[in-house]
C-alpha cells in the first residue's frame, strides 16, 4: 500500500506541526526547523518487504536527531539518501558530507544526525532494519555519511535500481515484496561497501589480519562449535592477537560472531530465503532453537515466526 502525505492538505498555521509528525512517524524522530516561510512538503511512502521507499520534497529545511530524541524514540534502522534534485549537507559522528544530485549515503538511526536542505529539494529515502545491511556488510557502522557519487558506474547503478523500485510499485505478493528489497539491499551494499575499500587504506596489516578473521566467521556461521581456539587455529593466528584486534573495534570476535549470526537469520527469515525458523537457525549455528528465539527477541524486539507470519 502507498501512502501519500501533502502540506497542502493542512492549513498554513499547522502545517509544520503537521510536517514534523508525518516525518517521524514515517522515518524517526527529528526536530524540524524550517528556512522558507512558506512550507510546501510532500511524501510517498512505499512498502518493500521488510524495508520502506518513499519519495519525499519539500521546500528549505533542517532535521536534526538529538540524543534526547534517541533516548525518546529509540530506533536501530538504516537510511539512505538518494538525492534527486537540490542538495543535502549530512552530518553524523565526526563527518559531513555535502550531496548533490544523483549521490548516495547512508546515516544511522541510532546515532545524533542532522540533514539540511539549503534550498527546495527531493529525494529517495530507503530505510532498512539494521539487520538487512549489517549481515551484508559486518562493518555497516563505518560506512556513514560517506559519499556514494551518482557519477560513479556503482552510483548509477544503484541511481537506476532505487527509482525503478519505485516506478515497480508495490507487489502484491508479500514474498515477492520481500525477496525484491533483499535484492535491492544487495545492490545498495555492494556499491556502499566498495565505498569503504576505497576509504579503509590505513593499517593493512592490522586490517588484513582482522577482515581475514571476519570473512572466516561468516563462511562458518553454520559451525555451532565455532570459538576462539578453532577460529585462531584456522586463521593462523594467536588468540590474544584476536582479542587485541576485536578490542580495538570495542567488541570481541564471539561477540562480533553473535552478531552477525543473528543478523543473517534475521535475513533469511525476512527475505524469504528459508521456510521454517529452524532452518534459519541452524543456517547460523544455533542448535538450542529456544535459546535462538529468546536472543532473537532480545536483539529485535519481535519473535521469528513473526517474520514469517508477514510472507505466508
């Protein structure tokens, strides 16, 4: 189902009241300070399987997500700004980044963020649960406010698939729907990881070391006997190496691995790729299919079979 929200439905003296409330409620919570007197704003919001398109314009404006807004409103989602017309300035962390027409990036719910439109405008938003990118790209998190260029051959690739995504429309097989957003994920991180490969040229040797370790816990999510004494000896690596490495990232590797297997299970179950909540399980290396629905829950708010409940 679309939705369609308008500016022009509301009296002048409400429309800003009426404006921050479809902004939050449709993406997440901002203050909104608007730099053109007259306000005129509009928005499509489309349904993809687990993730949301909408085509959103408005004159001049800034958003910005406070700490005190998380706090209010928590929320773990992904964004990605696809600019079709004006620009925007993104802000998050220690980064800005400055889109035109055509450019791509990506900003966290999670985190303190400000948008600002210096002049009318109209983008693409696609808004992801984390789980969608993280099993992709394990490190989504480095990957904010970085410039995707709408020149590159990635950009107008991922340019061409977001806007027919919208011409598409909304399928009316929510499998369909479904299997649809993770291909368009696939696309997304493909161009938005090779962002960061180009981006990540400090410490190759610390790198190397570390991303081998990573790409040999993803070929083995499967493995429920996987633990730092396997994943050293396999790797050729002194486990208090692992540890240093996983600590200069603020994690560890099991718990690295933790994450990540509950985000491909999340994955799997929302995309439509398995059949059976067992199935994403054991496709993870969860052999206590309580203990996986119990930590699912934990981490996502919701129980497995409630992402399957939506495709059948």
């Amino acid at each position: 189902m679309t939705t369609h929200f308008s500016t022009s439905t509301v009296e002048a003296p409400v429309r800003l009241e009426y404006w921050r409330d479809v902004i939050c409620r449709t993406y997440v919570s901002v203050n909104c300070a608007p730099l053109d007197m007259a306000l005129d704003a509009h928005v499509s919001v489309h349904a993809l399987g687990c993730a949301q398109l909408s085509d959103i314009s408005s004159s001049a404006m800034t958003y910005a997500r406070t700490a005190e807004s998380i706090r209010q409103a928590p929320s773990d989602d992904l964004q990605l700004c696809l600019i079709q017309g004006g620009s925007v300035a993104i802000a998050q962390s220690d980064r800005e980044v400055l889109l035109g027409s055509g450019d791509i990036a990506l900003y966290d719910a999670a985190r303190p963020f400000s948008l600002h439109f210096a002049e009318q405008y109209r983008s693409l938003i696609l808004k992801f649960p984390r789980p969608m990118l993280a099993a992709r790209i394990p490190d989504i998190d480095r990957l904010m406010a970085l410039k995707l260029s709408g020149d590159s051959k990635l950009g107008l690739l991922v340019n061409s698939v977001i806007r027919e995504s919208v011409r598409f429309g909304e399928p009316g097989d929510e499998l369909i729907a479904a299997q649809l957003s993770g291909s368009v994920a696939d696309i997304v991180c493909v161009a938005i990881e090779n962002e960061l490969s180009e981006r990540r040229r400090g410490d190759l040797r610390q790198l190397g070391q570390i991303e081998r370790i990573k790409r040999f816990m993803i070929n083995h999510l499967g493995d429920a006997s996987l633990d730092i004494a396997l994943i050293a000896s396999e790797c050729h690596i002194a486990p208090r190496t692992i540890h240093r490495l996983f600590a200069s990232e603020g994690t560890t590797a099991i718990r690295w691995l933790w994450q990540q297997r509950l985000s491909t299970s999340y994955r799997l179950l929302a995309e439509g790729r398995v059949k059976q909540v067992s199935e994403a399980a054991i496709n993870c290396g969860f052999s206590d299919f309580s203990h996986f629905t119990r930590a699912f829950k934990k981490a996502f708010g919701i129980v497995p079979h409630s992402l399957l409940r939506r495709l059948h």
